[in-house]
C-alpha cells in the first residue's frame, strides 16, 4: 500500500487505515524502531499483562504461600525495626 506523509506542526506523519490497524493488532501506544531503512511500527510491550489475574486465581488456589519456610534473617531477627 502506497501513502504519503502528511505534516503534523513540525514534524511528519502517516494515516494508517483502521482495517491494517486491526490486522496488527495495534492499540493506542506503539512502538517505533528503524530496521535496515525501514520504520517498524509495533504494539507496545507490556510485560506484566496478566499479572494481577494470574496471581489473584494463585491465591484463591492457594498457591501464594512461601516456597521455604523460615525465611526470615539475622537482619530480620535482630537489626530490622518493625513499625
């Protein structure tokens, strides 16, 4: 698909049609990289999607208890002021 870069103040800019934008899955913040000449526009990484769910299903499952037990130390013990 052929376009052209539209002015946006100083700086450049690309429409992208909604149909490509749902084909790749993109959402509002995205990443851009330059690869051998090219502009790569990416979803934006989110490394912890899921996290609060995964660990809300190990609790109810229990699974959220200590792997060891007494893992406290010397710090926790005898230095470590709790309030």
């Amino acid at each position: 698909m052929k376009t052209r870069l539209v002015r946006i103040g100083n700086s450049r800019g690309v429409r992208l049609p909604k149909p490509l934008i749902l084909q790749a899955g993109l959402t509002e913040d995205v990443e851009l990289q330059v690869r051998e000449g090219a502009i790569v526009i990416a979803s934006a990484s989110r490394p912890r999607v899921g996290w609060l769910e995964a660990a809300r299903l190990g609790h109810e499952r229990g699974d959220d208890r200590p792997l060891v037990g007494g893992s406290s130390s010397r710090f926790d013990e005898e230095e470590w002021e709790w309030r």
